[in-house]
C-alpha cells in the first residue's frame, strides 16, 4: 500500500471521529433542533468537500460516509441498550444523524459529477453504487418490519376488514368516510396514504435504473411485482391485511419513484448530455490511489 494511500485512510478515520464527537456533542448540549442538524449536515458537507479536493476520487467520500454511517449505528446502538445509565439517551430523532451522514455525501457528489465537464474527479460510478448499497440494506430491513411486522389494527378498526380486501380504493374511502364523520382526523388518512406510498419510491427509482433499458410494460411489471407479492405473502403468513388499496398506494410510491430517476436522468442529459450513470472515459490527474 502506498504512503499516500495509508495517510489518507488515517484521516478519514481521524476526521469521522471527529464528525462523531462534534455531531453529538452539539446535539448532547442543544438538543433536537433544525441549527443543530444544520451544523451536523454541515460538518459532513465540509470534511466531504476536503476528501474529494485531495484525492480527486468520490471513492473517498464513500470511506468517510461509511465510516460515519457505521459510528452513528454504533452510539445508536448503546444508547437504545444502555438505558437510563447511557451518556446519551435514545430518541427517535437520533436516526437522523445516520440519514445525513449518508444522505449528504451522497447529494454533494452528484453535485460535483454533475458539474464535472473537465472529468477531473474519478469512481463516480463505483462511489454510487457502494452508497446506495448501503441505503439498501437499511430499506431492506425496514421494509420488512413495517410491512409485515407492524401493528395494522388502525385500518381494521376504522374500515372492519380484518383479513382481505378485493374492492378497489375501499380502504381509501372508508378511511375519508370516517373523518368527514368527524371519527377519524385528516392527518392519520394522510398518514395511512403517504406512508404506504413513500415506503415503494425508492424501490420504483432502482427498479427503473436497473431496468431503464427494457420496454415500458416490463418496467410497469416490475413496478406492480411487489407491491402485489407483499400482500400475497401478508395473507399466507398472516402477517398483516392483504389489500388492493395498499397495492394501489405501493404502485403510486413505484410512480413517483420512477418519475425521480427521469428528472434525474434528464437533469443529467441537460447539464452533461450523458445519461446518469453513464460510465465517462477518464483521464487520471494523479497516481494517488486510495485503499479502505
């Protein structure tokens, strides 16, 4: 391994150190505010914009994001098992640190691609690809708690289907039936759609960046797959409610999230006239490789 390549590996752990201690530390003193998660965004904007400057590589963005992502997971961890004796008391809000940890990376190297006419930044592709891995694993493993092991005895309740529903937008109905009734509050029929849809846009984004190759029906297949195999798979193992208005929603956040990957992709053909993702030839400006 080249000196180089050893001193940079040593500061990216230094500095996801010190993005941990500067994080936390802000948060332990000012609480949950929007300053505080401002400063947290901030810090990571900053060392991001360092690495990449340095090393001419989005390969060691991903370093210090994963580093970061990993640390967060681990004070999360101690404070969600240390109780009332942990330094730092768990709260919800805390997930956020883990967000932006990955999320601003991420935003800010898509930027910097984007904008790269002269091709002087290299591994692009591999940086986005090990990014969004991790992302996956995160959405995986909620995905699979909130659809089949969370509690779903609101929609029963309000709409008095237990176990099936084949009635298109009966859920839907019943739920904005309730609340003109005055029984139900608009924000949990808003809830109940939003979240059912958010939850299958990042699966419509990655499944028409993998597929943006193939015919339009395919695609479309693809996006109603799973939706539908969720509820198939809810109703043989008893999991939750199988309903065609869940589908439905499931569609919709596939929709969206494949109306997100074209913005994204046409932004890329205005600003690049390449598609996204697109593998650029690259000529090296420095024989500095970095090694994690």
């Amino acid at each position: 391994m080249q000196r180089s390549s050893i001193s940079f590996t040593t500061l990216i752990i230094l500095f996801s150190i010190l993005t941990e201690l500067a994080q936390f530390t802000v948060y332990y003193f000012l609480g949950p505010t929007v300053f505080v998660y401002c400063i947290a965004a901030f810090i990571c904007l900053l060392f991001s914009h360092v690495f990449l400057e340095k090393t001419l590589s989005f390969e060691a963005c991903f370093s210090y994001s994963l580093l970061n992502v990993f640390m967060c997971a681990i004070i999360l961890a101690l404070s969600y098992f240390g109780g009332t004796d942990s330094l730092l008391k768990y709260q919800p809000n805390l997930i956020l640190f883990v967000i932006l940890n990955w999320l601003i990376p991420l935003l800010y190297c898509v930027i910097r691609n984007l904008g790269d006419r002269s091709l002087k930044y290299s591994d692009f592709n591999k940086f986005y690809r090990n990014t969004n891995l991790i992302f996956i694993f995160f959405y995986v493993g909620l995905f699979i708690f909130l659809l089949f092991f969370r509690n779903k005895t609101f929609v029963g309740h309000y709409t008095g289907i237990d176990k099936i529903n084949l009635i298109p937008f009966f859920t839907i109905a019943t739920l904005i039936e309730n609340y003109i009734n005055g029984s139900l509050t608009l924000g949990a029929v808003i809830k109940y759609i939003a979240y059912d849809t958010a939850l299958f846009l990042p699966f419509g984004f990655y499944a028409v960046l993998l597929l943006r190759y193939q015919s339009r029906l395919i695609r479309l297949l693809a996006l109603l797959f799973l939706p539908a195999l969720v509820e198939v798979l809810q109703q043989l193992f008893h999991l939750g409610k199988c309903d065609l208005d869940d589908i439905v929603l499931g569609l919709l956040g596939g929709f969206i999230g494949a109306v997100l990957y074209h913005t994204v992709n046409r932004i890329y053909r205005f600003f690049t006239e390449e598609d996204f993702l697109y593998n650029r030839p690259h000529y090296s400006f420095s024989g500095r490789s970095l090694h994690f």
